[in-house]
C-alpha cells in the first residue's frame, strides 16, 4: 500500500528538526576536506627547514617545560628579610618544534623574525618559613620555587596538536612567499600569523596576562602557570591585538592601552576599568599610517603616543617590497592627548626620526609634558631592510658600539674629499640606543629640549622604575646594559650589566634646544660572559620608604659555564655585589620582560 499524502507531509514535519543538523554535518565535512586539501597542497609546495643557531646564540635556544615545580636551595648571599614574597615572572620567545623555522617553495623564502616564538614564563617563587630556629640561613627562612611553562594560546594548540609546524611564517622574505603565506594562514586558521604571547606579564585587578602586539592577552594562574584564556571581561568590546606595555592611569587605576593593526583602524586607544570588567573608552587615532607601537605613555592627566616610521604595508608585497619597514626618510611625532580624548584632541610634535620602542617615564611638569625612552636611529625589528642582505652581517654591524661607526667616519672625513660614506646610517652601531628626554610644552607647542640623557660610553634598553611612579615625575630609572663586542659577535642582544640613571637633577634649560646635561649613571656589571634579561624593580614596603628602596630582581646566564641564575641587586647599593645570587637547576633562555608580582595568599607546591 502506497504512503498517503499526509503521510509523507507528516514524515517530512517529522525530520524538519534534523535538518540544520544535516545541513551542519555537510559544512562539517566540507570544511574539513578543504582543509585536508589545503594542507596538503602546504605539505607537497613550503619545506620547512631549521634556523640554526650559532655557537655564540646557544642560550637563546628554546628549551622544553620542566613540569612539576622543583624547589631551589643553592642561594649565595642572603634574601633580605624586607624582601617581600611574591613570583618573580619572566616572559620569553620559546619556539617549540626544536627552534625557529623558515619555509622555502617555489615562491622565494619566509622566515620567523627574531622575535617570534611560543611564549614561555619562567617563574621564581619566595615563600617564606614560620621558622622558629635560631637558624638564620636562607633555606631556613624561604621556600625558593622554580618552575616554566608556556602560554596555551590557541594557535600553540594547534602546533602541538599537529605534533609540527602549521603556520607559514608571514612576516619577513620574499614578497611573494610572504604574501602566499598570508593567504593559506588565513584560509586554514582564519588568522595570518600565530599568538606568539611570549613578551611581557602584567596584573591588573588581582589577575596576570601574558601580553604580546599581535593578539589579546591571555590570563594565567601565576601559581601554577596554567593558561586560563583571554581576557574573557573584555573579548567582545576590544576586538583586536592589545599593547605589550599598557599602563595603569596614576589616581584612578585604570589601564590604559593601544592596538595597531596592518587594516584600518591602524591605532586604537582604549581604557580599561579599575576593576578590568570592562571596556569604559576606545577610540580610533585616525592614523595615516600602521605603525608598529610597542608602548604607550601616560601622565596623570595625557596619553602619550609614540609614532615613529616603522610601518606595516601589505600593498608593498605586491610591488616586491617587504611587509615591515623602518622608513628613516619619512616623519617621526610624538601625541599627547587627554586621558579620555579622541583623535581631534590629540596633538602632535614632530621630532627627528628614530626608533623607541621603550618608555622609560612620562609625567607632567608646569607647562611641559616630559618623554623619556630609550632611542635608537634605525630600528632593530625586524631586521635588514630588503631580501639579499646577510643577515648575521647586518646585526653584527649594527650592534657594534657607536664609537666604531665614528671612527669610521672620521677616517672617511681624513682620507676621502668626497661625502658618499659620511654618516652612513648603515655603517655600524646604527643599532645603539641610549635613554633619551623630549621636554614638550603644551602651552607653546614646541618641543623645547631633545636630549641623549647618557654619554655613548653604553648602549642601553629594557628600561625600568619603581611602578609606583609610574606618570608622575621619578627621579631614578633603570637600564640593561648592552655588551656591544658581544652582540656583535653574536648578532643578537646581550646585556651584561645593569645601569641605574639618576634624573633628579636633569633639567635642561628651557628653549636651548638639543642641549646634552647627561644623567649620573652608576654600573652593576655582571661577571664576565655573563648576560640577563626580564630585570624587574621590587619595591620595599612601608610607610617611610624611598624611590629607590627596593632592589633589581633578573635572571641571568653565565655562558661559560653554562648556568642560569636570578641575581638580587640593592637598588640603593646598585655597584655593590648582589645580596643574593641564586643558582637554577635548569638553563633559562635569554628573552623578554619580566616583572615581580607579590603575593596575596601563599601558594602551596
């Protein structure tokens, strides 16, 4: 007997439910064979092949999670008893699959520039002992605990899940390749390049975020270093990448950042309550240009945007040219704007071209907003400005003192009448960065003084201070020192040694324009073949301490015999030996920014 018309009508109605879901599987299953094709097709035209490190780069090589916590008891020296409990974190490039890597295919070569790689935190924990004894040792008084672990974003996911690399690396070669590489990142993952996570670790309102430019910050349980997501309170109302350095507005507690972008809006300011749940200004800057903004400064009362000409341009790939560039021909100008302003009130200042990729301090004085940063005349990232060019050679140049470049100069002044090799930016030491001030007054519109605030005796960077000063005027700043023989041999960045500036009596007379009254500058120099990164300030509390109560906390590594340590160096002693050297039973990797974080409950291991 033949179905009926409601029958069918009825069995119709009947799977009308199951339709989306059919509908669903169907996407499903087309979605994962494009994929399959799409991997495929990576798999058989990009060879992934290793970027090797030299002899002299070994201890910027990744190395692999430790697991369980392990407690450290080789302590030299004493931990002051002042000294509070808390975490000190360090954030760094960890690339997993044994190192960088660079892809090659028939398109030409791309490579993961310097400071690409899975972020790592390395964390060294101070617990301290109710202890009665009469023991005064440090393994008596405090439980030391070390421990790494790197940052789960998603896209560290999928290279773990596929067990090798997935993304093509989509920054830095060929055009070509760099351009088919932004394609098939984009159609596989829906995003060009991968969460790196891996350059700084800030707290606001009692949770901590791994932070990088290139996506949002991922919250992580600081005890046991487990990523817990993105900032989830924030997600919807700040949908793009999120500063290194945001800051926290003086007064108010509020945290203050910025996102650059290759697409427009290219700078987006933003303000974050107090109490990190939401999103309580955003504005679009309405710059002409995408710049690459690794800082933001902020006074009491002014933000502080720092746009200087290191660009970000897809459309040069499709005329050969590379997507990132340091453009020194074009301008440089610093923004100051109200706190809660927008793009008409933002007003700008020009000055020379340079790169600053680190605040040290801003903060208001009479008529004048004060900028001080760590400056160079060429941009470090992301390296050298066109394919073709070694790349060893082009670091190792430009990491050697400034003084090298001078003398060549000079030599080319005696011994040649024509100017084609005088003040060749791309000579040598054009990498040299030393702490400089910008004095801007608001009520003239000129910047006022521009001035180096140390000699050329030591390139500096990674500047710190006391946080509590930070938008109000300081009188000490904080610097790793640069080994430029070193670095150069090396083509990388060491630092080997600590500088702490005293800017209490720097006052640059007002309208002598380009005026140079260096800074007193006292040295904590490190053994020799002996570098750090990751310095952080811990202050010293109390009711009657002062700026520079507290110490400089870092990790370094003796290359020589090929041991990680954390020094503890008194920041009123600063040349004096460390109070505490503490010996790490596993080799931390040089890297990024780092920051101590006191405890609020004692963590239990």
């Amino acid at each position: 007997m033949q179905p009926s018309f409601v029958d069918n009508e009825q069995r119709v109605l009947r799977d009308l439910p199951k339709i989306p879901i059919l509908i669903s599987d169907v996407q499903k299953a087309i979605k994962e064979t494009s994929m399959r094709l799409l991997d495929t097709f990576v798999d058989h035209v990009f060879t992934f092949v290793d970027d090797p490190y030299l002899p002299s780069q070994r201890n910027f090589a990744p190395v692999d999670e430790i697991g369980e916590a392990v407690r450290v008891t080789a302590i030299e020296g004493k931990i002051p008893d002042e000294f509070p409990e808390g975490v000190f974190l360090r954030n760094g490039s960890n690339p997993i699959h044994g190192g960088p890597k660079s892809t090659i295919s028939i398109l030409g070569k791309s490579s993961r520039i310097w400071i690409e790689g899975e972020g790592m935190i390395h964390a060294l924990y101070f617990n301290k002992i109710n202890n009665t004894s009469n023991d005064d040792s440090n393994i008596n008084k405090w439980n030391i605990v070390y421990k790494n672990k790197y940052v789960e974003t998603d896209t560290y996911k999928i290279d773990k899940q596929r067990n090798k690399p997935a993304f093509i690396p989509a920054v830095e070669g060929h055009s070509a390749a760099v351009l088919s590489a932004f394609i098939l990142n984009m159609l596989r993952f829906g995003r060009v390049n991968e969460d790196m996570s891996n350059t700084n670790i800030i707290e606001h309102s009692g949770k901590y975020y791994s932070t990088a430019e290139n996506d949002m910050p991922q919250e992580i349980d600081i005890f046991t270093l487990q990523t817990l997501g993105p900032w989830r309170s924030i997600l919807r109302s700040w949908n793009r990448p999120f500063s290194s350095h945001p800051k926290k507005a003086p007064g108010t507690g509020e945290l203050v950042t910025i996102g650059f972008d290759a697409r427009k809006p290219y700078l987006v300011l933003g303000c974050i309550s107090a109490d990190g749940e939401k999103l309580i200004h955003k504005v679009d800057l309405k710059l002409e240009r995408s710049i690459i903004c690794h800082e933001i400064g902020i006074t009491q009362r002014y933000n502080i945007i720092l746009d200087v000409p290191l660009t970000v341009d897809p459309s040069r790939l499709f005329m050969g040219g590379p997507l990132m560039k340091f453009e020194k021909e074009k301008y440089a100008r610093i923004g100051v704007m109200p706190r809660y302003g927008d793009a008409d009130s933002m007003r700008w200042f020009e000055v020379e071209p340079c790169t600053a990729f680190h605040i040290i301090n801003c903060y208001e004085e009479g008529d004048e907003v004060v900028v001080m940063a760590c400056r160079a005349e060429y941009s470090i990232i992301p390296g050298p400005p066109e394919m073709g060019i070694d790349k060893y050679d082009w670091f190792s140049r430009g990491l050697k003192h400034l003084n090298n470049s001078l003398n060549n100069n000079n030599n080319n002044n005696n011994n040649n009448n024509n100017n084609n090799n005088n003040n060749k930016i791309d000579d040598e030491g054009f990498l040299f960065s030393r702490p400089f001030m910008w004095r801007i007054n608001m009520e003239s519109g000129i910047v006022e003084n521009q001035s180096y605030l140390t000699g050329s005796e030591f390139s500096m960077d990674f500047p710190i201070i006391n946080h509590n000063f930070t938008g109000i005027r300081n009188k000490y700043g904080y610097a790793q020192v640069v080994d430029s023989t070193a670095s150069s041999a090396a083509g990388m960045v060491k630092y080997n040694g600590l500088a702490k500036l005293c800017l209490e009596d720097i006052t640059l007379s007002k309208g002598k324009k380009d005026a140079e009254e260096f800074a007193k500058v006292e040295y904590h120099m490190f053994p020799e073949n002996t570098f750090c990164t990751g310095s952080g300030f811990v202050a010293k509390n109390g009711d009657n301490v002062e700026e520079d109560d507290g110490w400089i906390i870092t990790f370094v590594h003796n290359e020589t015999i090929d041991i990680s340590q954390v020094y503890i160096v008194d920041a009123k002693k600063f040349s004096s030996e460390p109070v505490a050297k503490i010996t790490l039973p596993y080799r931390v990797p040089y890297g990024f920014h780092g920051a101590f974080m006191p405890f609020s409950i004692n963590p239990v291991f």
